[in-house]
C-alpha cells in the first residue's frame, strides 16, 4: 500500500533521503524524491553495470535542476559505477576505471550535484598500501581534470576479500596522497552496515567508533552518511544490507545516530532493499528512522 502524500512528505525538510531510480532520465528523480518525503537523494547518472559514458546534455542538466527547485531538494548527489576499480594493479582496468570515474565527476557537475560517492576498490594483487596510492592518483587526475563544486567521497567499505578502505586509517592513507589542492574537495561517507562488517561495533560501542572516526579523519570531513542495517553478523567482512532495525545491529545505534546532535547536520541517505514493495519500502525506513528521535519511544 503506497502511503498518502501527507505522510510520505512529512519530515521532508530533514537531512534524510534515499537512493531514487532515473528510470525514464536523471530529471525524474527529484520527484521521486519528494514522492518519499524526501530532500536528499542520491543516483546513478548512467547504468552502473556498464562501461558506456553517456553524455548530460544542456537540456537534460536544465531539466534536472528545474525538477530539483520544483521538488526542493536540498543535497543530491551520485554514486559512481560498480565496474570501477581505482585501486585495480591492471593498468588497463585502472585507466579504464579513472576515465570512468573522471565522466561521472564531468556528468555530477554538469547536473549541479553535491557529491560523488565513491568505493575505494580492490588491490587485487594483495598490496594494500600500493592500491590506497593508485586510487589516489585516480582522484587526484580526476579532480585535477574537472572543475567543480561536486566534491568526491570516499565510501568506508566492508572489507571482504582485497577491497581497500575498510578502515578510518586506509581512508586517511588516500586523503594524504592528495594533493592539498584537491583535498578540499574530498570528503568521508559512512556507510553503517559497511562499517559493522568492517569490525566498528556501533553497537557496543557507538561513542568509541566516532571518537576513533574524528581522530583519525575529523568529523569536519564527513560528507554523507549510507543509513543501512547489516544481513550479516559483527565483523564478517561482508556486504549485504537490511532494513532499518531488521538486521544485526537493530534499532539502538541508529537511534543513538539520529539523536546525536554532532552528526545532525550530515545528509543521511538509505540504500536499503526495496524489495517488492519498491518505494513504500523507503518511506517505511525513512518513518522509522524519523520516529527514532522520540525520546519516549
């Protein structure tokens, strides 16, 4: 049952959004946004699962940020495509990967969007250390090649495998091989099921993973929060998320983060499964994240 426009927009001036489908083009998803109760959102700007780099026209970019006016949407921004690799030893998948990663940066400019979230990769060779500076230089030619407002976040990821950034140290690796020129347009995103999976225990120790996250990184670099419950167990080193609540770190961390005055301010966006249920899935998540901040409850 699709919920009514009056509780679907309630709350739509909070920091809160979700992922949103461009199905039918980029300058459909503002509405989509707006039909959740939403202010925030965040998008693919082409297929993520494809090489191909389409182009954002004049009347495409005019369109989008008409529908983004029209709907008030505050903060947008994009993920990049599954396919790039930045820490890849490959030297024809890492240029491949930086050219990818420098057109979705040329297309989230052309579309005015805040951020370009990004997942470090994968040093599949096993040398961690030599992929945090490959992904790095990716960044930096990137930055350094389109000009811009969109600023690029790094994604905490999970850790499975050879994925680099699982850790606040491997993120702050990368952020030091950048330029100072550049830095200041890079930025932090927390994903909270991709940090449970990494070994942070927002659970039992929800105070100690932001104190560790502002030594090492600072919370002024914090750019976007992935508000997404984890299918897996603390410390698995795997990706899958779940419903707000549902998962293994339940409701109790993320109703500590949506009272925690320090992160209020921070866009929080749901990447959560929509299942059957598609966008009545969103606005279930985003009702009880919202009903968090109760303090009676």
């Amino acid at each position: 049952m699709t919920a009514s426009p009056e509780s679907a927009g309630a709350g739509a001036h909070d920091e809160l959004g979700a992922h949103v489908s461009v199905a039918g083009g980029v300058q459909t998803a503002p509405r989509r946004a707006a039909e959740i109760g939403a202010a925030n959102l965040q998008l693919f700007t082409k297929q993520p699962n494809r090489w191909a780099e389409p182009g954002i026209d004049d009347e495409t970019a005019a369109a989008f940020k008409a529908a983004r006016a029209e709907h008030g949407i505050a903060v947008a921004g994009a993920h990049d495509s599954y396919l790039i690799n930045l820490s890849s030893p490959d030297r024809r998948l890492w240029r491949m990967s930086q050219r990818s990663f420098e057109s979705e940066l040329g297309r989230c400019v052309r579309l005015g969007l805040d951020f370009l979230v990004t997942h470090p990769g994968n040093a599949t060779d096993g040398d961690i250390e030599e992929g945090l500076a490959r992904n790095a230089r990716a960044v930096t030619e990137s930055l350094e090649a389109v000009e811009g407002p969109t600023r690029v976040l790094l994604e905490l990821t999970a850790g499975a495998g050879t994925t680099v950034g699982a850790s606040f140290e491997n993120l702050r690796a990368i952020l030091d091989r950048i330029p100072e020129s550049q830095r200041v347009r890079v930025g932090i995103c927390f994903d909270t099921c991709h940090a449970y999976s990494a070994g942070y225990d927002l659970v039992g120790d929800y105070d100690g993973v932001w104190e560790a996250f502002d030594t090492v990184l600072g919370l002024e670099r914090l750019g976007l929060i992935h508000v997404n419950d984890s299918k897996h167990p603390f410390d698995s080193r795997k990706d899958r998320h779940e419903e707000i609540g549902e998962g293994s770190l339940g409701e109790v961390p993320f109703r500590r983060l949506m009272r925690d005055a320090r992160l209020r301010h921070v866009p929080k966006i749901l990447e959560t499964p929509k299942g059957e249920d598609g966008a009545d899935a969103d606005i279930r998540n985003l009702a009880r994240l919202r009903s968090y901040r109760e303090r009676s409850r």
